[in-house]
C-alpha cells in the first residue's frame, strides 16, 4: 500500500483550507441532501454562506423559497422549460424592486454552477449526470463534498486524474465513517475496509421469496428515508455494490480488501480493520446531517450536526454476513470495478433504467439485478490500453440504458404471455 497513489479522499490532508465562512455551493438543493444540508446551513450562518443553487427543475416553487432564505448569487435549473416558472416563483418571494438572483439553464447550468467562484461544491445530485459537475468543480479548484457516489463510479479515471489529494471529502455515510476511521493510522496500518448494510426491507429472504415483492414493500426502507431511486437501490443491494467500487476509488484498498456486512441498525456506519487487529468503527444514530457536516466543514466539526446516542439506554448492535446468493449485485459490482474503464457506468445505466422499469410495473424485483448482469456480459470486457474519456462513458450508458430497456421489455412479454 506504501507504494500506491495517495487517495482520493485522504483525511491526512486538507485542500484548501480556508478561514471564517465558507462559501458553497449546492447541487440538487431540493433533493434530500439538498435540504438537509440547506437546514445546516440555515443554523450554521457564522460557518456557511450559499452563493448558488442548482435542481432539476421540478419543484421551482422550492428552490424559489431556497433561493430568498439564502440570498445566493444564482440559480440553475437543468430543464430549461422551467425557467418562466421559476422567475414567477423568485418574484413572489423577492420583495418589489428586489433583484433577482441569476438563472442560469440547460443541461450543462450545474457543472457552470459548480466551476464558479466558492470553497466548496456539495454535488447532492443524484445519478450519472452529476459527472459534469464533479469534474467541472475538480478542474476549478474546488473542494468537492461528493454525495454522487455515481459520478465517481462512472468516471472514475477522469475523475482520478484531475482530483488533487484530498480535494474529495466523501458525504455518503459509509465513507464519510471510513475516512473518519482512517485518521487512526497510516495507509500502511490498514488490513481491511468494512463497509455495513443495513440489509434493506427484505433482509433475510431467499431469491425465491424476493420474487413477486412489490414496489410499496421495497420503497419501505425500514431505516433511511431516502429518494425512490436509492431505496430500491439498497432495497437490491445495488446501492452497496456502488459503495464498494466507490471505496476502491476513493481509498485506493483492493477489492479483496473491502468487505461487506449486513448491519441492520444502522448505527454502525463503517469500520476499518488494521494489520495490529484492532478494528476501528464510526457510530450514529441513522441521520444524514453529520456526514455533511464533514463534507461542508472539514477539517473542523459542527457542533450538534446531527443527534448523538443516548448511553443510558440500553440497545443492540447486529451483524450479518451478506447473502450473495439472494442479493448478487454487490459481486457484481466487484466484478465491473475490476473490469474498469466503462464496465462501471454500464452496470448504473443499466441499473438506473431496470430501476425505473421496477418501479413502473414493467419489471419483477429480482428482473432489476438479472438484467444488468445480462446487459453487463453483452457489453464484455472494456477495451484496455487507452484513455477514458467523458465521450466513452456517455456511449457506453446509451448502448446500456437502450439494451436494459430492451431487455426489460422483452421479460414484460414474456412474463404476460
């Protein structure tokens, strides 16, 4: 390990550094780390300044609101039909003759957003498309606080090659636990990565009983409220697959030292194990807010971020082997992140589209991960010996999302038939 890169995320190092209130920048502000970043803000105002804000463009009245309460330069939308929409919703909340903030629109408005003048770029956008905001933030020298785990996954060299050391501070819970984790001692210490599941709604089922679950069930995440996407996400175990390419990534560990544990508390939110036996775990109850108070305020913490135990009370901490044969997705993460190159942003496309499928009536539960392995195999071994670039990963997810919805379709027939 002491001859391999520095990682991405390295809790050894600060990027940047700056004194007195940090300026930021959010991405997917009326999403769920959107807002609950936003709502730290708001009780952080000697800490924290926002000077923009970006979403996509379906809850204009929202971001309008955000955009008042926070005084920020700009706003930007992805869909640029709902800009009329979105000047109506700033004037009601501006007051006569009070300047409005800039609007800017498209596809490309979050990473023009994310390049602009701040400390920090918190990229809360959900999906593949918050890869153009991740680099645009990189290449501009910003200090990105990455919840995208996906912008990682599928870009993840050109990703690598404009992040300076220690300019990703992680804000998934996971591995903002393991970069806390690792300040215990050098990369040489570390024996092992563990990275906790919660096990998601159908924790303990065979594959035969997850067959015929239905939307309602998988969406009941028993200990995160989170967006539809990522709860069917860990409802599958997709989510924790993604995790685990992202750690690879982010701590430069092998995948054979990153393990998975089912952990249904989730409490626990990852551990790492070093070479003198000692295991090292970062613990709280279920709650977004503190790893985004590490991804906003590091190297500093923020006071009551987020809720703490209560030790008078007495609880139980569970832990699990992971089930591979009724939740395969996190083997076949391994599998396409040591494929490198494309095969990742393949296995998401693919997974975003059987995802849809499922929660659209078009695809049985255990038809999401059998149709990214098929489309994963069609797609093969990625071509070596040449550079990644954004072009490759926006082919490779078109060929993708087409093949999963073909496919998709095709089990639907067959299915009614």
């Amino acid at each position: 390990m002491s001859d391999s890169p520095a990682p991405l995320a390295d809790p050894h190092l600060v990027f940047d550094v700056a004194e007195g209130r940090r300026d930021l920048v959010i991405l997917g502000s009326t999403g769920s780390i959107g807002t609950q970043a936003i709502d730290l803000v708001l009780r952080n105002p000697d800490r924290f300044r926002v000077t923009g804000l970006s979403a996509a463009g379906g809850r204009v009245a929202l971001l309008a609101e955000q955009a008042r309460q926070l005084r920020v330069r700009t706003v930007a939308v992805a869909d640029a039909d709902a800009v009329p929409a979105l000047r109506d919703a700033l004037r009601e909340q501006y007051g006569p003759g009070e300047p409005l903030p800039e609007i800017l629109a498209g596809p490309e408005a979050a990473a023009q957003l994310a390049a602009s003048d701040c400390h920090t770029v918190l990229n809360g956008i959900t999906g593949s498309i918050g890869l153009a905001p991740t680099l645009a933030a990189l290449e501009a020298g910003r200090t990105l606080a990455l919840a995208n785990k996906e912008s990682l996954i599928v870009g993840g060299p050109l990703v690598k090659a404009l992040a300076k050391p220690g300019q990703i501070i992680p804000v998934d819970s996971e591995h903002a636990a393991l970069f806390q984790a690792l300040r215990a001692g050098t990369r040489a210490d570390v024996r092992k990565l563990v990275v906790t599941a919660s096990g998601g709604p159908f924790r303990g089922r065979t594959r035969d009983e997850l067959a015929d679950v239905t939307r309602e069930q998988a969406l009941a995440h028993p200990t995160w409220a989170m967006g539809p996407v990522i709860t069917i996400n860990s409802a599958t175990l997709v989510n924790k697959g993604l995790e685990v390419i992202e750690a690879h990534l982010l701590y430069d560990i092998p995948f054979d030292r990153i393990e998975v544990v089912v952990h249904p508390q989730s409490y626990v939110h990852s551990m790492v194990e070093f070479t003198d036996g000692s295991t090292l775990a970062q613990a709280t109850p279920p709650d977004m807010c503190g790893p985004i108070a590490i991804g906003l305020g590091w190297p500093s913490r923020i006071p009551d971020a987020a809720p703490a135990f209560d030790w008078s009370k007495a609880s139980t901490w569970e832990f699990f082997p992971l089930d591979d044969e009724a939740f395969p997705s996190v083997g076949l993460a391994r599998h396409v992140g040591t494929l490198g190159a494309t095969a990742p942003a393949v296995f998401n496309a693919a997974n975003e589209e059987c995802v849809d499928a499922f929660l659209a009536g078009r695809l049985p539960f255990n038809g999401i991960i059998d149709t990214v392995t098929a489309v994963v195999a069609e797609h093969g071994t990625p071509a070596t010996g040449t550079s990644l670039t954004v072009a490759d990963v926006l082919e490779a997810e078109t060929w993708a999302r087409v093949r999963a919805r073909e496919l998709s379709a095709k089990a639907t027939v067959e299915a009614r038939a």
